[in-house]
C-alpha cells in the first residue's frame, strides 16, 4: 500500500519541575536553599530517510511525545534533559501546520532535519527565588509544558522527469523499458494508481523518471486521482507528456494535450511553466498523413514543443526521447536553485511556549459571582505554587498584580471577600 499523507499529533517533553530543597549539613547553620532546575523536556524532530518510501507507519500511529525533562534535584543539580524524538519520513514529505496549512518544513535530502516541537523549558529551583527579604523559600518553578500540535504529513516524489498524461496511453510502458522499474501494465484505464520511480541510464548521465498516475478532467477540482496526481507532478523539473497519437480509444490527440495541460495550469500557473517534451506514443499504429496527426504536430510546433515520435512497446524512438529529456533537464539544473522550489511558500517555524504571543495573556470570566481566571503564563505560576506556604502565595499574588489583573478585577467590581478561582482553586480575595 502507498501512503502519500497523513495526520498526527506531535508532542514536546514537558520540561522538568524546579527542586525545594534546603542544605542539610553537619555543623552548616541556616545552610539555605539549593534546589536545582529541572531539565529542558526534549524536542520532536523530524528526519529525512532515502530508506523509507511511503507514510505507512502513520497510518496506525498517530501520536507522538517526546520525554520530560528530569526534575531539579538538591544540592543545586540540575535534572537531565529530555530525550528528543526523532521521527524518521521519507525523502521528499512536507511537513505542513494542519491548523493553519502552512508549511513547516520541506525536507528534501537524506538525514536533513527539521525541529518542528521545541521542548518546554525546565523550572527554576528555589534557590533562584532566595532573595534579601526572602531568605528561606519553600516554593519552585514548575517546568513549561510541551508543544503540541496537529501536523499533516504529505509526500511528494522527487523525480527529475515526470511522465504525464491521460491514463492507458503508455507511460507505464514508457518507464518499463526506459529503466529497471517493473510497473504494472495492462489494457485498462488506471492500472498506475500510484506513482513509480526508475532510474534511466544513458551513456553520460541518469535520472530519475517518475510513471504519474493518469490525469482526467476535472482533476484540479479533486476528480480522479486528482490532487494525489498533481502533487506528484510539483517536485518534477522536466515533464515528457506522453499522448497517444494513434487515437486508438477514440479521442483526439490534440485535445487530450490540451486538456492535460489545462488541469495543470488550473492547479498552478508554475507547473504550467515547467520545461515539457512531448511523446507521440503508439506511432506504429498512426497514420501520419490523417488530419488529426497533422492537426497535433502543426501546433506542437507552432507553440515551440519539441515532439518525438515513439513506440514504447518496440522502444522505437525511445533513445532519442530520453536523450532529448537528459539535455532538457542539464538546461533547467543550471538555471535553477533549490530555494526557487519553495520560493513562494509562506512557512511558519516552531516556537516555545513562552514565546506565544498570547503565553502572558490571562483571561478572565465571571459566573454567579465568582471571578475565573485562566492563562498560558498564569498557570505554569499556578502549578509552581506552594499553597501550605506564604511567601508562594504571595510570589501569585504579586505576579497578577504586577501584569495588571488585579486593577482590572476591580475595574469588574471585585471587592473584599469575594471569591476569584484558578484552575479548581478558590480564595478570597481581601485588600492589602
């Protein structure tokens, strides 16, 4: 089976909890706080592998975490950083933001990397909170949470030369004796329902020559095979658009060349403009002096397309046809850079918790009285707070005050005992 897109989950380690911990030493008065912090939790990352062919595994899997981080410990250690989580895709995917539908990452060469998940960070232990008016605090950080996110994943082959056109013309056939490959072939429509690779060898160069399932009208509107087709076509360089000049099934030649290239303009003005040979397949069984073969040739080269006259089936005119292909592509691998592939692609990069625009926000409801509050910022604080010990609750309290929450609860009309919650917890709000 080929799996060309998948969802998944993707989740960050958590960062590790700051330690409360006092010195304990023989003949050490008052030793003091030391409490170290926790650990960094560990990135997702993925990675590029030439060994991998399909989305396969994440068709049964869709969740993926990364590790903690360890917790601080005493003596001001720090706990160990999580174990990121490497999580290994073909060779040409994108990894896409599925919430907004940006793209992420391109990984396009062997072992390149990407971050897409950085780890939350590991909380302060108490010694960092030690202070002149606080000499003894019995309270710590709590580590960040992880990232996660809803990412899609969708291969695109990497091939320099894609094979397109209406399905049962022969490109199947095309590939077969063109390379090693062994597609399936037969005399019906759709036998490719999946793209296949080979590698053509000619006497001073290779490529790799991709067999793109066939195209019909309507395709970039999502008929057929549709977007699973045109995808494919997108990483191709050269495209040989293979017709079946015979009109064995009964079309014309010439409108099948033009409707072809009308879904593909349809889908992208970009991939219209990619460097395209025609292949006139079937020519054993053409009459070259009928107005339709006329018809075709005339405007292929009224439009500048350079045509070659084939049998696949017999590898009549082949050579010439993939020599041709070699030449064409020599011309574009100049001319181009890697970055022209996504040049026009609107990314998005990964960021940590703390730097979410909306991280410090913290938002506040009222029901029956009681005042709700909730914040990205507010509850990693929350979680950090000792509540059997004073000086936390005040380290809370101060914090709301000093980002202005306090100024707008009464701005809403909060007064001496009433009562403000967060996350479960309820207190009673009294002046200073």
């Amino acid at each position: 089976m080929f799996v060309d897109s998948a969802k998944i989950t993707i989740c960050s380690g958590r960062g590790g909890d700051g330690a409360v911990s006092f010195r304990r030493e023989p003949f050490v008065p008052d030793g003091g706080p030391d409490g170290g912090n926790g650990g960094k939790g560990g990135d997702v990352i993925f990675e590029a592998d030439r060994n991998l062919r399909t989305l396969m595994d994440f068709k049964y899997k869709k969740k993926y975490v990364a590790e903690a981080g360890q917790g601080g410990m005493k003596r001001n250690k720090y706990g160990k950083k999580g174990q990121d989580l490497i999580i290994r895709v073909p060779v040409g995917t994108v990894v896409f933001d599925t919430e907004t539908g940006k793209i992420m990452q391109d990984l396009v060469t062997d072992k390149e990397q990407f971050v897409a998940a950085i780890g939350g960070k590991g909380g302060l232990g108490n010694s960092n909170y030690k202070n002149s008016m606080r000499q003894a605090p019995n309270f710590a950080e709590a580590g960040s949470v992880g990232n996660e996110r809803l990412v899609t994943l969708e291969l695109k082959l990497i091939a320099d030369v894609g094979l397109i056109g209406f399905p049962n013309v022969g490109k199947s056939t095309l590939l077969s004796v063109s390379s090693s490959a062994k597609p399936k072939i037969a005399d019906y429509h759709f036998t490719t329902l999946v793209p296949n690779l080979g590698v053509v060898e000619l006497a001073n160069t290779e490529f790799v020559l991709a067999d793109i399932p066939g195209l019909i009208e309507g395709a970039a509107k999502g008929a057929g095979l549709g977007f699973d087709f045109l995808k494919h076509v997108e990483r191709t360089r050269v495209l040989i658009h293979v017709i079946d000049a015979s009109g064995s099934e009964e079309r014309n030649p010439l409108e099948d060349f033009l409707k072809i290239n009308a879904e593909i303009g349809e889908y992208s003005q970009k991939l219209i403009s990619k460097a395209q040979i025609v292949a006139l397949n079937k020519i054993d069984l053409t009459d070259q002096d009928s107005e339709a073969y006329r018809e075709l040739t005339d405007y292929l080269t009224a439009e500048g397309y350079a045509y070659f006259p084939i049998c696949a089936a017999t590898n009549q005119g082949v050579h010439e046809l993939l020599n041709a292909a070699a030449a064409v592509l020599d011309r574009v691998f100049r001319e181009e850079s890697e970055e022209d592939l996504l040049a026009d692609q609107d990314r998005i990069v990964p960021i940590r918790t703390e730097d979410e625009p909306d991280y410090r926000v913290v938002n506040i409801e009222t029901d029956n009285g009681v005042y709700i509050l909730s914040g990205k910022q507010l509850k990693k604080i929350f979680n950090s707070t000792n509540f059997n010990d004073y000086g936390s609750l005040r380290y809370l309290y101060n914090h709301l005050k000093r980002i202005g929450v306090i100024k707008q609860l009464k701005k809403m009309g909060l007064e001496e005992g009433d009562t403000v919650r967060i996350y479960g917890f309820e207190f009673e709000y009294t002046d200073e």
